[in-house]
C-alpha cells in the first residue's frame, strides 16, 4: 500500500482511511542504550492528559539475554517530543525475566492505570496485570492485580495489551500465543523452557479481546485478528493500535512470516467496524517498514491532538538495535 497523506476525499468517495508517513522522517525519541541486535526502546504506550497539558508515555528498555526487558518507565512531556522520565519499574520489582509493552490509561474515574505484561515466575508463560494510581509517578508493581494468565485464555501466553474506552466499556486488545500448531513432543516439552513461546516456533501469534465494565474484570471474547495461512503476517498477527475514523477502526498490526522475524516484525493494517471481526487491507505485504537493519517496524502507538496524529513507534537502525520514534501527521 502506498503511504500516502490526506487520503480521506469524500468527493472521491475515499473514506475512513488515515494518513501514514514516511518511516525515514521523523524524530527519534529515545535512543537505545547499546548497539547492535538485542538493544531496544519502545513497546510504547502514549496517551495525552488535557488536564495536565502533558502526554505520557510507557516503554520499554530492553538489552540481550539474559537481561531481556529489564525495565519499563514512564516520561511525561509538555509537547509529545522531548520526554522526562517520571517513573520506573526493573523485571525484579515484578519477580519476572522479563517485561514487555504495557498499556497506560486514564480512567474515567479519573484514575490511572497501567496493564502490565510479563513473564509469569510461577510457569514462564506470559501473563498481564494491571496497577492502579492517582498518578503515573505512583504506580507500585507490588500492588498488581491479575488480569489474564494464559490458562484463563486458553492459550500458551498473552502479553502486549491496548485498552481503549468505547462507549463506557473497557476494550483490551493482547497477542496471544495459541496452542501449539502441531503436535512434536521433543518441541512440546521444552516450549517454556526459554519463557518465551512466541520464539520458539511451536504457537502462532494471534490476537484476542477482553471486555470489561470496570476495567478490572474482564470477560475473554476469544480471537478477533489471526494469522493467515501464507504470506507476510503468517506468523504473528498482533494489532498494537487502534485509529478511529468514524465508522472505521483502522488497527496497525506487527506481522512477521516465521519464526526468524520474531522481534523484527514490520507494521501492517487491518479494519473494523466493531473490534471483533478485522479485514486485512495490506495483504501484499506491509505498510510501513524501517529503511535500516531488518526493516523491522513495530509497536505502533497513536495519540490524536490537535489537528495531528503523533505516530509512536519502535523502528530498526543500521546497527540491528531499535530506537523509539516519532512521526507527525496532519489529520
């Protein structure tokens, strides 16, 4: 799909489609801490307060194994682009090896929340949380409570979640690992053994929805956005967010071919007129890839402000590390 800016054009009957970018533009937000493959910033969450004037923003800090996520934080900013830390967490605070994407929300109580996802200690199997607070500076890792673990959704993990707000209810979009794809019981036995099933081979990622009236208790509503059989996102399938054009939902999705490309996938888009049923509109392959390294692009936030969209993102360098980055688009 071409990446083009401005498409809506109701004379031309052009609807409910966003504007994209170009990947080589932007600005880069924050920079690894090393170089080369296994160094990463970004699983990000942003969201914009317009009682504090501030956008905040979740990510994660990763490095290679055995360190893995080893941290998450959140920064606030008064403009979306140069961001301060105001809150941190390490993988030890969580008893875990490692911490992936979370999702921060303001609440409409007027409380924060942030969902957390990371390895399970008790069975290596991804799993979310969630913490609650006043303030994102407040949220205290010993106070989680569980949201999903992946026997509560019959699955092999679930991790990576997105919340929105839609109509009063809380809607949390994850990736989850499904059961095994075939049956091989040299693979079956030692598919944990790294925690981490989604690179191993042995399970698909796919993405599911819970539905929740508090945003504490949620109802599994099972798979809403598979793999394909072939093709570029016959691997994984994981919708990172959501843009709604009324009456479109247009998610952005990391794909990946196989295995190989796990943690370097590449961004693809799909549609929705209800959260529950998505069409693929990048079949040929995807929409936005990064001009470095793998090409991987991935982990795409939006916040709508102003006349704009601020696109978040985790883009592959030259060097095999990923920076989180910004890119801005007139909507």
């Amino acid at each position: 799909m071409k990446v083009t800016k401005g498409l809506n054009s109701p004379e031309r009957r052009w609807l409910g489609m966003i504007p994209l970018f170009d990947p080589a533009d932007g600005t880069t937000i924050l920079a690894p801490d090393g170089e080369g493959v296994g160094h990463w910033k970004g699983a990000c969450s942003a969201v914009y307060d317009d009682e504090a004037g501030k956008f905040y923003l979740y990510y994660r800090v990763r490095s290679p194994r055995p360190i893995r996520g080893g941290e998450c934080r959140i920064a606030e900013s008064t403009d979306g682009i140069g961001f301060t830390d105001i809150w941190s967490a390490t993988k030890e605070d969580f008893e875990t090896t490692s911490i992936e994407r979370s999702a921060l929300i303001k609440c409409l109580d007027g409380k924060w929340r942030l969902y957390v996802s990371y390895v399970d200690p008790k069975d290596n199997r991804w799993r979310t949380d969630m913490l609650e607070a006043e303030h994102p500076r407040n949220f205290t890792p010993k106070n989680r409570k569980k949201i999903f673990t992946a026997d509560d959704i019959d699955g092999e993990g679930v991790k990576d979640p997105y919340v929105i707000i839609v109509g009063g209810l809380y809607y949390m979009i994850l990736s989850y690992a499904t059961k095994p794809i075939f049956q091989d019981e040299d693979k079956l036995g030692v598919m944990h053994d790294t925690a981490d099933v989604y690179n191993t081979g042995v399970c698909k990622s796919s993405t599911g929805l819970g539905i929740s009236h508090d945003g504490v208790n949620f109802t599994w509503l099972g798979d809403i956005f598979a793999p394909g059989d072939s093709g570029w996102d016959s691997y994984a399938s994981r919708i990172g967010t959501v843009v709604y054009t009324p009456p479109v939902f247009t998610a952005l999705y990391d794909g990946s071919i196989d295995v190989s490309e796990n943690y370097e996938e590449k961004t693809g888009l799909a549609i929705s007129y209800n959260l529950k049923d998505f069409q693929r509109i990048t079949p040929e392959g995807p929409a936005l890839t990064s001009p470095y390294g793998s090409g991987s692009l991935r982990y795409v936030d939006v916040v709508a402000f102003k006349d704009e969209l601020f696109y978040y993102y985790e883009m592959a360098r030259p060097d095999g590390s990923h920076e989180l980055r910004l890119n801005r688009v007139k909507r």
